[in-house]
C-alpha cells in the first residue's frame, strides 16, 4: 500500500464522475427521524461467535440502531447511484464497497466526507460553532458524546480514557474495543478512507475539533483522541499499514486496499 494514495487533500476538489453530486441531492429538509441519532441508544445486545480461528461479534441491533444505520446506508448509495437489496448493517457494508469500487481513495475520501456534512441539520453546526474554541470541558465532553451515540455503527466503546493534551491528562479519549466497521469489511483501504481521514477532517472542519483516529489492525480496535491532531501521511503508520491477506473487499469485488 503506497502511503501517498492516502494523503488528504485540503479542500474537497470536483470529483470526475459524471453523474455524482451528493450536494445537489441533498435534501432540503432532513428527515424528522435524522434528530433521534442525537438520542442515546438502547442497550445493544452482543453475542460472541467463536471461528477457529478468532471471535467475531454478533450484534442485534435495536430500532434505533436500525433507523441510523439504514438512514446511512440509504445515504451511501444515492452517492454511488447504485442500491442493494440488503438490510440492516449488511446494506451498509454493501453500499461502502460500491463506494470502494467506483471511486479511488481521493474521491471516496471526500465522499464520504460530503455525506457526513449532510447527515445532521445545519442547526446542529450552527450551535457548535457558536461554542468556545476547543477546551478540557468541550474535548472531554466531546468524548462522552461519542461513546453514547456511534455504537451503532463502530461497535462498543469503553469508558473514556486520559490522554495526555498541553502537557495536561485529560479525559478525551475513546477506546472502541473492535471496530464494528472495519470487522465487517475486513479492510484496511476501507478503514482508512471511509472512515478514519474523512471523519478526521469533518470533525476538524465542521465541528472545530482536532481529531486523532488511531486504529490498531492487528485487534481491530480503534483509539479517538479528541484535542489532539493527526500526524502528518508521511508519519502516520496507519497509513502504511499492508492490505489484511483475506480482504472482503478483494474477495467480493476484485479490488484492493489502495484502489
């Protein structure tokens, strides 16, 4: 995996597929059900299923999961023009690979980047960026936020952990034990395109918060340390992490991490 197909751009550039716009599909009104994602979900009832090989979770999701992840999953595909016939969390995975498939890494970046932006109302934007510029409170609360509201989609976060920020700890990192994401799609491409880089610049440039995602491939867990930058492409080991041997994404469509 070469490490400069994943070096973030700036600014978000025109993509080259003709007949994809996510902003001009964008939805003049967000449906009512988009303000229930602001809502702490139910309990989420996990069980183990043990391979010879490893443990893989098995999630049954409640209505509330089921409404933010179809909304999602609907969402994805509008950007590809290409719908599944898939359900539940499944959808989703699909929708992302046809992401993977049709775009390279750039553009998937900046994808997803676009459909984040469009996700929540702009008064939710509007209210954040009247907040004072990031502090302990708002690192530490940010944190918090997140460990409520995103099981769903990256699985199970454990309690809040201290980092170390201006020579300070403070509790502003979250621990997610195994990425529900990058377990279903078993890969790295995916991980560091649709998920990592376009959630670190969204945060960064919408919310107003630094964001470090530090994804560990061997455990598939993933470390966000809020208040903390990421390290430059050329810095980030993440970034030149090699394909997992058994990518679902090779294996179901014929691409790679870097493709």
């Amino acid at each position: 995996m070469e490490p400069n197909v994943f070096m973030q751009q700036n600014r978000i550039s025109t993509l080259t597929s003709t007949h994809y716009n996510l902003i001009k599909h964008k939805p003049q009104q967000h449906p009512p059900y988009i303000v229930s994602v602001l809502k702490k979900p139910s309990n989420h009832d996990i069980t183990k299923e043990t391979t010879k090989n490893s443990t893989t979770n098995v999630y049954k999701d409640s209505w509330f999961d089921l409404i933010a992840i179809n909304h999602l999953s609907k969402t994805v595909q509008a950007a590809t023009g290409l719908s599944n016939n898939k359900s539940g969390y499944e959808s989703l995975v699909e929708a992302t690979f046809m992401v993977k498939q049709k775009f390279n890494p750039i553009q998937q970046q900046e994808v997803i980047t676009q459909i984040l932006d469009s996700l929540f109302p702009q008064l939710v934007f509007t209210v954040i960026k009247n907040q004072p510029l990031p502090n302990k409170l708002t690192r530490e609360l940010y944190a918090i936020i997140t460990t409520m509201l995103f099981t769903w989609l990256v699985g199970p976060s454990e309690k809040v952990r201290e980092s170390e920020i201006n020579g300070r700890r403070e509790k502003n990192a979250v621990y997610v034990k195994k990425c529900r994401f990058l377990e279903e799609t078993n890969c790295v491409g995916m991980c560091i395109n649709m998920c990592k880089i376009p959630s670190q610049t969204f945060i960064k440039n919408t919310l107003g918060m630094p964001v470090n995602m530090v994804p560990n491939f061997e455990d598939m867990s993933c470390e966000m340390i809020f208040g903390q930058d990421p390290p430059a492409s050329t810095d980030d080991p993440s970034l030149n992490q090699p394909c997992y041997k058994k990518c679902k994404s090779y294996k179901s469509h014929g691409t790679n991490c870097p493709s």
